[in-house]
C-alpha cells in the first residue's frame, strides 16, 4: 500500500466514522466502569486561538479565536481557557466557556506577568488545577474562584488530575536532580518521583491512564539514534516501575489524552507524508496502542494541545 492510498483510507475513515468502531476495550488503559455511558465527542485543540473538531470531520470549527491552553470538564461542556485581557493590558485569565450557551465568563485573573499554565481538572468536575507563575500549583474552586494552594516552591509543568482523584502527576524541576515526573499525593500532600530520565533524555506531556495507575507520556529514550526528530509514547506506573515502550515508528508526540471512554489515546503528531515536520495532526491509537488511524488537518499545525470531549 501506497502512502498516498493510506492516507486518503485514513481520511476516509475519519470522514465516516468507520476508525471510531475499531477501538478495543482493556490494555494499558482499562475502561472506567461507566464506558458504557460514556460517548466520546469532538476533539479540543489549542494555540493559537481554540479550535473543535468534530467526529466525522477533518475541517476544525473555530470555538474561540483567542487561547493559548484549553482543556475540557470531565461532563463534556464546559471548557477551562488560558487567555490574556485585551491590550492594553495582558493581564492572564482563566475562562470558563459553555459549550452549550457559548457564553464565557472569567474565572481568576492576576496581573500582567503572572503566568498561567496547563490547567487539568478534577474528575468530578468541581476544581481546575493549574500552575501559576511556573512554581505554584493551585486548584481552582469552578463555583467560587477561590484558591487553594497544592504545592509551591518548584518549577512545575503540564499537570494532570487522575480519573480516580487521588493524584495529579506532572513535570518538575528538581534543584538536585533536574527534569522528572512527579506526582503529587492530594489526600497527604507529599510528591514522590515517577520517572527520572536517562542523561540527555528529552520527555514530557504526562497524563494518567483511565485506570490511574500508570502514567502515559512522549519520550526520546528510545529513538535517539535516528535522523529525524522523534520521539516515542512510553508508560510507567505509578510507584516508577514497569517502564514500557508503547509506540514502535518514531515519531514526534505532543499532548498525548486518552478519551473520555478510556478506549482510544489521541495526540498531536506529524504524519509520515508531511514535507516538513511543522505542526500537529492528531494520531489516534486503540488503548493497545496498535495500528493508529489520522485526523488530518492543516489549520493546526501550530497547536501545542489536544484534549477529547465527552459528547453533550
């Protein structure tokens, strides 16, 4: 086969929905006990501006020409965006945006200089975790916009909240030990490593899988001897053992997120017949992380972030 004729099947598939019925329950991410409610809807790109790609297509919908970081509720309809006020004035805000309504309203805003990073939710909904100012780890009261502080003192990136609620791993900055997974214990408020690469090692992007006990994430420790840059999907548990490669191809991996049925595991990739390596269209895999299918697109390809909405 061909990778042209590859291609146009993928796109196909994407265009009639047929790759959305390949999916196999179980593997590393295991089905949350409510899948069978669960429908899996659009997909959530941002940076810039936010963008829907719905199920069945390949031309996004524009949801908001303005933010740099997006990411959905756990019921699928509300959207927490990282955004700045107008000029002149760049202070940073988080937005709540209806999906429904289509209405948005500002939930915490700081002034300009602050910065605001990577917000995650909690699984039921009630608060957004965020870091601010690149060392403070706060979660974000959705009803009130009151703030309780998590872990301050580190540099801190990309967190994720487990489906289960007990943790929230990301990337930190040790003084003495340099770039790792962490995770932090939200029920006795200790952090505990997870991953620590190897000398030259270049990794992040960490999400737990649906089953929470292990945690997903892009890695070069695999693919460092080949020409282009690449990269691997690789999973660890929780305590730090157990590391395993996922993905064979090498090849670039941003933003990896399982969806909201815990079958599949999408992230922003490059496929093989783009002529330079500039950007992101989405790769989807089964939770077994076999044959992935595409989501092609060119008005993403500058886009740092993928999330996958419940259907509403």
């Amino acid at each position: 086969m061909t990778a042209m004729n590859r291609r146009a099947l993928l796109r196909a598939a994407a265009l009639t929905g047929a790759a959305a019925a390949t999916g196999v329950a179980g593997g590393i991410a295991g089905s949350p006990a409510a899948a069978a409610e669960i429908v899996n809807g659009p997909w959530i790109v941002t940076g810039p501006g936010v963008l829907q790609i719905n199920r069945g297509r390949t031309t996004p919908q524009v949801l908001l020409p303005d933010g740099t970081d997006a990411t959905v509720s756990p019921d699928g309809r509300y959207l927490a965006v990282v955004d700045q006020k107008p000029a002149p004035i760049f202070d940073p805000v988080l937005n709540l945006h209806d999906r429904v309504t289509g209405q948005s309203r500002t939930l915490i805003t700081d002034p300009f200089g602050a910065q605001y990073g990577w917000p995650t939710w909690s699984p039921d909904g009630t608060e957004i975790a965020m870091v601010i100012r690149n060392t403070t780890l706060v979660a974000v009261n959705v009803a009130t916009g009151a703030r309780r502080i998590l872990v301050e003192g580190h540099r801190m990136l990309r967190p994720n909240w487990s489906r289960d609620g007990s943790m929230i791993v990301m990337e930190w900055i040790s003084r003495s030990e340099g770039h790792q997974l962490r995770a932090l214990e939200l029920a006795t408020g200790k952090v505990r490593r997870v991953y620590q690469p190897e000398p030259g090692e270049t990794f992040g992007w960490p999400v737990f899988t649906p089953g929470s006990n292990r945690v997903v994430f892009s890695t070069n420790r695999w693919t460092r001897d080949v020409e282009i840059v690449g990269g691997s999907l690789g999973s660890v548990r929780v305590g730090g053992t157990g590391l395993k490669r996922l993905t064979d191809e090498p090849r670039v991996f941003l933003s990896p997120v399982f969806s909201p049925d815990g079958r599949y595991c999408a992230a922003l990739s490059v496929p093989p017949t783009n002529e330079y390596p500039d950007g992101g269209n989405i790769i989807v895999f089964t939770s077994g992380f076999g044959e992935p299918w595409w989501i092609p697109g060119d008005e993403y390809d500058d886009s740092m972030r993928v999330d996958w909405a419940r259907a509403i």
